[in-house]
C-alpha cells in the first residue's frame, strides 16, 4: 500500500504529503451501494466515548443514530480489516 507521496524538494529536504484516505461515509455508500458486495459481510469498528473502541454489524450501522461518522476507526470484511483510520488503510 502506498503511505507517503513526495511533495516537493526545497534545499535538499524531501517534503511528504500523505494519500488521501476515504473518509467513512466514503466506504458506508461503497459497501451499500455496490452491487458487489454484500453489506452483511461487514463489521464497523467505532469509538464509544464511555466503552472504548466497539464492534457492530454494518446493518446495524443503519439502523442506529449512535454510531456518528467521526467515531468510525475501521471496518472489516469478515476477518479482514479493509479500512482503517487510524492505520491508514483502504483497500475496499
């Protein structure tokens, strides 16, 4: 996976840029809407701001008005994690 991307060179001093990473409600309408994947498949990892880090069904994710965009730290698909905030990782 690609983490950093040089920016640009001034007196000598490589400058990186990190990728963009997707933002959740990114990968919330991927995993809905294509029609390659099934939504059923998916785990939501969010911040509980009493219980730490928590786990959900991703059609639970729907379902509830709890599980804010911004408290999102990863998804999974199956065992796999497929985004991570935190990590960086985006490979859905």
């Amino acid at each position: 996976t690609k983490d950093r991307v040089p920016q640009r060179e001034s007196e000598g001093i490589v400058v990186e840029k990190k990728e963009k990473l997707r933002t959740a409600k990114n990968i919330i309408d991927k995993i809905t809407w294509d029609e390659h994947l099934q939504p059923e498949e998916f785990k939501v990892g969010y911040l509980d701001k009493y219980d730490g880090i928590l786990e959900i069904p991703f059609s639970e994710l729907e379902q509830t008005d709890v599980v804010k965009e911004y408290r999102i730290e990863y998804f999974k698909k199956g065992a796999l994690v497929v985004w991570d905030k935190k990590k960086r990782i985006d490979i859905l």
